[in-house]
C-alpha cells in the first residue's frame, strides 16, 4: 500500500487544532505490486528491486547496495506535499531496514529530505564510526557528521556492541519544532534498544521526499539491505498520546487493503 496526501489535505491537517487525528502521508509496505516494473510506477528507482520473498512481512524493496551507474544516483525516492512540523506538531518518519548480519562495511540507509536537499534526516547502516547511525544536515543546529547509536542494549537491557545484528530493524524520527529524536529497535518487537536526539531547526522548506538506499548517493562495498514498512506519519502534539495510536491504525489500515 502506499499513500499520497493531496496539499489540500496537508493545509486542512495544518490549521486544524490539537485534537485532530493523525495525517498518513506516506505508508508503504509494498504489498501492492506484482513486480519491479509496478513498483517503479509509483518509486524513481535507481537500481531497487522488489523482493517477493523477503519482507515483514511478505515483500519489500531491495536495495543491492551499488549502482548501476552513478550518472543516475544510487537511491529510490517517494515524493509527498512538502511539510513542516508546527510547534504543537510532530512529523514522524519510520522505516524498517532487514540486516544480514554479514558486514558492517554498509551505507545504506532511510532518509528524508527537503526541497532543494535541505532537511536532510538519514538512518541506517554507516560504516564511520559505526554501523548503526544517523545523521541530520542542514539543520541550524545539525551536523554533516554521523553520529552512531551508542549504549545500545539487547531485549533484556543488557549492554550489547554496535556492530550487525540479523533481522529486520525499525528505526523512527519524531521531527518537532525544535529536535529531531531517533530511536532503534533491533528486534521490531517494540522494545526500544537505543536513542539519540538532536536539539535542531530545520529549514522553512520542510521535507517532501522519501530516499532509500545510499546516502548521498553513496555506493555500499559490504552489499545491500531490504527496506520495508516505511511511513511519514504527521501528528498533534502531545505525540507520545497519539503514539500508541499508530500500530492499531496501522494494523486497521492494512486490513483495508
């Protein structure tokens, strides 16, 4: 399924009051599509494929990690109305990325991105200085630097390294006014095994794209990675009491499909 919010929609979201119920502005699990060639109706793909057999569940978008040429770009992109959180708004952006747990020499990652390339928010597999990582550039107050996922601990809470862990990883950006916060769960189980936050502004341009594969083009030696479950999610403030509203709408959504 995917989701594109008309800017009528978005404007109607942005002058309704704190009550207002969630807005979908992408939702994609790629279920839909039959093959490549319909997937790449709906995405600009670079060299993406849709996997028909890897997916949580069912399929997902795979992202070999090299392009085929680089004149092209190696990242797959999904356009919506461009958006910028209010101070009473939070701007939730969330993907789910499968490790093979073979090599942590990746760059591969979920971003999302404004006009022009401001605003840009990435998360995933960087291999400096770790494998685990995020990044927010063009923020007044962000870093062209990556920063790793640190004191990273396992289910039980048990300080775990950061180095590759197989199976499908959930990674979320809630973008508010004023910072970006990110959080990692390892197992997509709900558990929450590392957080980071970055106290930043972004550019009156907000974001309208949706990028997977390599950041900034990037090519991956340690190979590739599947994306699936990926959403833009805007949300009144407080989020934390719609937050736990999310997976039920969610579930509820996909039934509809």
């Amino acid at each position: 399924m995917k989701t594109l919010l008309t800017a009528a929609a978005l404007a109607a979201m942005v002058a309704a009051p704190a009550s207002a119920t969630f807005i979908s502005l992408v939702d994609e699990d790629f279920e839909s599509y039959a093959d490549t060639a319909e997937l790449g109706g709906t995405w600009a793909l670079s060299d993406a494929t849709l996997d028909t057999g890897l997916g949580n569940p069912g399929q997902s978008m795979f992202h070999p990690g090299t392009a085929g040429s680089f004149s092209g770009g190696n990242t797959n992109t999904f356009s919506f109305p461009d958006t910028l959180p209010g101070p009473n708004q939070t701007l939730i952006f969330e993907a789910q990325i499968y490790d093979d747990g073979t090599s942590a020499n990746e760059r591969n990652t979920a971003g999302l991105r404004g006009a022009g390339s401001a605003n840009i928010i990435e998360m995933g597999h960087y291999n400096s200085p770790s494998h685990y990582a995020i990044r927010t550039v063009l923020f007044a107050g962000g870093s062209s630097n990556w920063a790793a996922f640190t004191d990273l601990v396992d289910d039980s809470g048990a300080q775990v390294a950061n180095t590759p862990v197989e199976g499908w990883h959930t990674y979320t950006a809630e973008i508010t006014a004023t910072s970006v916060d990110f959080s990692l769960d390892l197992n997509s189980d709900g558990n929450v095994n590392a957080t980071l936050s970055v106290p930043a502004v972004a550019n009156p341009a907000g974001w309208n794209v949706v990028r997977l594969g390599g950041p900034s083009d990037l090519s991956a030696a340690g190979g590739g990675v599947n994306f699936d479950n990926v959403s833009v999610t805007l949300v009144p403030e407080p989020a934390s009491a719609l937050l736990c509203l999310l997976p039920a709408a969610w579930a509820a959504t996909r039934r509809r499909v």
